[in-house]
C-alpha cells in the first residue's frame, strides 16, 4: 500500500513539474501573442490582460516597414530547399552505413557523430565562399544549413534503418531490383516517422536561426525572418513593444503550425533513432 501511496506521489510531483515547465514556455508566448494587438502604452506593462482594444493594424505596419514579405520568402526558401536536400543526403547515406557491415561503415556511423560535437568556423567558411564566389548568396546559408544537420540526421537514420528487416532488401536483390530501387521503392516509404522528425527538428533549427544570415547574408534584401525581428528589436524596443512582438509572433507561426501537425513523429523517430551501433 505505502508504495502504491509513494508511486501516486511520485507522479503527482512529475505532474506539478510538467505544469511548472509548461507554464514557463505559454506564459511568455501568451504575453507576445496579447502585446502584439496592444498599443505601446498598454504593451509596456508586460501581462496577460487582454488588450482594451485590438489593434490588427499592427500587422500591417509590420509587413510594411519591416519588409515580412521578402523576408518570408527568404526563409522558406532557404529552409524548405535545406531541409529537403539534408534528408536526401542523409538518408542515403545512412542506408549505405546501417546495410554494410564493414570496418569502414563503422568509422563513418562515429564520423558522422563527432560531427555533432564539431564547431563551425566562421572565418574560415567565410574565406571558402569567398574563394568561389557564393558568398553572400542565398545558396551559401543553404549549404551550410546542409553541413551543419547532415552529421545529427544520418545518426538518426542509421538508427532506425537498423531496426528495418533486411529481409526486404534480399527480397527486392533476388528479384532484380537495384540497391537505389531497393532504397527508393522499399526502405524509403518506411521511413517516413524520422523523416517527419528530421524535418520538424531541422526545420526549426534553420528557421530559427539568426547567426548564419548574419554572418552569410550581409544584403537586407536576403534577409530572413530571425534578421526582421533583430532589426525591429533595435528600432521598436524601446518604445513600441507590440511591433516586436507582432514580427515575432509571424515569425514563430510557421514553426508553431508545423509542430503540431507533426508532433507525433518525433518521438517515434528519435527512441528509433537512438539504437546503438
């Protein structure tokens, strides 16, 4: 009975925590979402009051002076293209390592860990660029995005690729089927909970990021969404609060969205992908 008691309270207490964690995370965003319709003056005061009158028109001055749209655009374009071009890389080449069982495809599995563990260098990369003439360019910030996710995903896929019967793949060999039809036809639409994971992860990382832009993307008119909220903080902050919060409220939506559309596929795909070798 006294441990039944001590299990109850043990749960109770993870609950209280879990309403503590939470509240830590939608108490601030409810205070950005009400600011974002508020006037400077109410805004200020920092709080959960809903605001006297809402004011949408803080939205529109905010796709107006602040350039949203071609910002928007930047940052799906960036993001979308490097998400997409990390999950065909690193699913490929995590189907190679997970099938192989060599000494070789063993040192990549470690190889692509350390690359987690790795730091960027700015200058350097900045200097490579340079050097072929895609500094600057949107493209620079996708292959670094490509670069800097390729190392944490194919440690995911291989995880998972592992727990994939290779029966299948003997299966498909007999009758004919190439590895890239192998991979294509059979391994690939089985993957599709870390696929979700992957690009949920990535994706927030990527949209989110505001380092990479500013160190890669010195033109205003490539300027993505995290550069916006950076250039509004340091003209609005002081004193119209409800613009910053309305810039950051667009930026954060998209991500918002996707996550819960896709929720479930990230803990399937991360206890799947957490396999060792």
């Amino acid at each position: 009975m006294s441990r039944k008691l001590s299990l109850a309270a043990g749960r109770i207490m993870l609950f209280l925590v879990l309403i503590v964690i939470s509240l830590l995370i939608i108490v601030p965003l409810m205070i950005m979402i009400l600011g974002s319709f508020k006037d400077p003056l109410e805004v200020s005061s920092f709080n959960l009051a809903l605001p006297q009158k809402w004011l949408f028109e803080n939205y529109v001055k905010v796709f107006a002076e602040g350039k949203i749209g071609s910002a928007f655009y930047n940052s799906i374009t960036i993001t979308v293209i490097s998400v997409a071009l990390t999950i065909f890389v690193s699913s490929m080449a995590s189907f190679v390592v997970a099938r192989r069982n060599s000494k070789t495809s063993g040192f990549l599995y470690y190889f692509f860990f350390l690359g987690t563990l790795v730091p960027m260098q700015i200058i350097p990369t900045i200097k490579i660029f340079q050097a072929f003439h895609i500094y600057g360019t949107i493209s620079s910030a996708m292959l670094i995005y490509c670069a800097l996710n390729i190392s944490f995903s194919c440690f995911l896929y291989t995880g998972f690729i592992k727990g994939i019967p290779r029966a299948l793949d003997e299966a498909a060999f007999i009758e004919g089927a190439s590895v890239l039809k192998i991979f294509y036809k059979i391994v690939f639409p089985l993957l599709k909970p870390i696929n979700m994971t992957v690009m949920i992860l990535i994706f927030m990382n990527i949209w989110n990021d505001i380092n990479i832009p500013l160190y890669f993307l010195s033109n205003p008119s490539k300027w993505t969404m995290p550069l916006t909220v950076y250039n509004f903080f340091g003209q609005y902050s002081g004193s119209n609060w409800n613009l910053v919060f309305a810039d950051l409220t667009i930026t954060v939506l998209p991500v918002v969205a996707l996550y819960l559309f896709a929720q479930r596929y990230i803990v399937a795909g991360l206890t799947s992908g957490a396999v060792k070798q």
